[in-house]
C-alpha cells in the first residue's frame, strides 16, 4: 500500500485543502461580519490563516489519512461560530443566517472559476496547440499523481503549478457540492432550514441531530461517493465541454 504513496501529490493535495478550508471558513466569518455579527472576528476567524481553522481530526488526521490510503475519508475544519441573534434586523434571522451558510460553498465556487481561468490561461501558453491543451487541462484537474504530469516534459516548477491548479478546481468543486448537502452541520442544512416554510421547521428540526451521523456513516461505506458520483459525471462532462469551448477541439 505505501508502495504507491506519491509525495509530491500529497503536497499538493494538502496545499490545496488547507487553502481551500481557509477561504471557505474566511468567507463565513465575512459574511456574518458584514451581516453584523462580530463573534467570528473577535475570535480571529476572519482570516485566511489556516491554523485558525484547523481541526485536528478534520483537517489533519482524516485528509492525510485519505491521501495516503486512497480511502475516501472526510475533511473539514473548525465551523464558525455565528450568532444569530447578533445579525441585522433587515432580514428575518433564518433569511440571515442561511446567507452567512452560503458564503461557504459560495466562495469554493467562485474558486474553482478562478482556478479553471488560470488553467485555461496555462494550457494556452505552455501547450502549442489546441489537440495538445485540451488533454493538458484536463490531465491538471483529474490526474490522480503530480507524477502523471511530468510525463509531459515540463519543468519541475510549471509541473507543480500545473498539478496545484488542478487540485484547487477539484477539491473546490467537492467542497461546495458536499457542503450543500442539507444534512446535519453541513451549509446546505443552514441555507435549506432559511428557505422552508415556517410549518415544515419543526420536522426539519427534529431530524438534523440525526443527520451527522448518518453522514459519517455514508461517507465511512462509500454510499456517499455512489450516491454523488452522478453529479461528478455532469461535473467531469462541463469541465470537457469547458476545455473545447475556449481552448479548441
């Protein structure tokens, strides 16, 4: 088994969760700020600095766990404390509170936009050709080595900046689809518990506490992945039209 662990790749992989926690936390904290609740700021949470954020077991065991083994474990970091009590009054507090869950998966969206327009712009510069640049871009994002990608003659830095970009579109694009999930401490419980009508509130309520553990246990069995591998096919598929829309067939 760790015949097959690649160094570089997790790295990388790291680099790319740690940024990409730090943002999606930063952005909850922002948004609870600006929406004036200061408890997040107080606390230091406002910031892009991942020690912050981190979660020992979240954000250290499980990740490097995954990316040494393969298993499709869980990462997260420490969640923002947010009190609603606290937010403005020009909207409801549910309203409120659903926007502060959004920013989350928002930002990681927003992200992995970014992150596909600096490959877009990489795979145009480095690659001669538009039958050359659609694989390159494409072999940034879904190569599971950094290895994998030396295979294409590059330098070492142009390599790791390749393979970087590509787990920042990934682990992004994963972040926000599992985080709007509406179950249990997941963003999309926040934002879907400020859309219900008031009537449907008290059942919602009742199952959340339920939810958490159900999600570790779908995630542990590897229903989750099944369950979601659908939409990372519709994902896989708009990456593909994206590289031979604005790079050439």
């Amino acid at each position: 088994m760790f015949d097959s662990i690649s160094i570089p790749t997790i790295l990388v992989s790291y680099v790319a969760l740690l940024f990409s926690l730090s943002v999606h936390e930063a952005s909850h904290a922002s948004a609870a700020y600006l929406l004036e609740d200061d408890t997040a700021a107080r606390l230091g949470r406002m910031t892009l600095n991942p020690l912050a954020h981190m979660d020992f077991l979240g954000t250290f065991v499980f990740p490097l766990l995954g990316m040494t083994t393969g298993f499709p474990f869980i990462g997260w970091a420490k969640p923002v404390p947010v009190d609603p009590r606290n937010l403005t009054r020009r909207f409801n507090q549910r309203t409120g509170y659903a926007m502060v869950a959004a920013a989350g998966p928002a930002s990681n969206l927003a992200l992995s936009v970014i992150f596909i327009g600096i490959l877009l712009v990489l795979a145009r510069v480095l690659a001669p050709a538009p039958s050359v640049q659609v694989p390159l871009f494409l072999h940034a994002i879904f190569m599971g080595r950094v290895e994998g990608l030396q295979a294409l003659g590059m330098g070492t830095g142009t390599t790791l900046a390749l393979a970087l970009c590509g787990r920042l579109v990934l682990i992004n694009i994963g972040l926000a689809l599992f985080n709007l999930l509406p179950m249990g401490p997941l963003d999309g419980a926040g934002i879907l518990r400020g859309m219900l009508p008031w009537r449907y509130l008290p059942k919602f309520d009742r199952v959340q506490p339920w939810m958490g553990g159900l999600l570790i246990v779908l995630a542990l069995t590897g229903i989750l992945g099944y369950l979601l591998s659908p939409v990372f096919i519709v994902v896989q598929t708009g990456l593909v039209l994206i590289a031979r829309l604005f790079l050439g067939a």
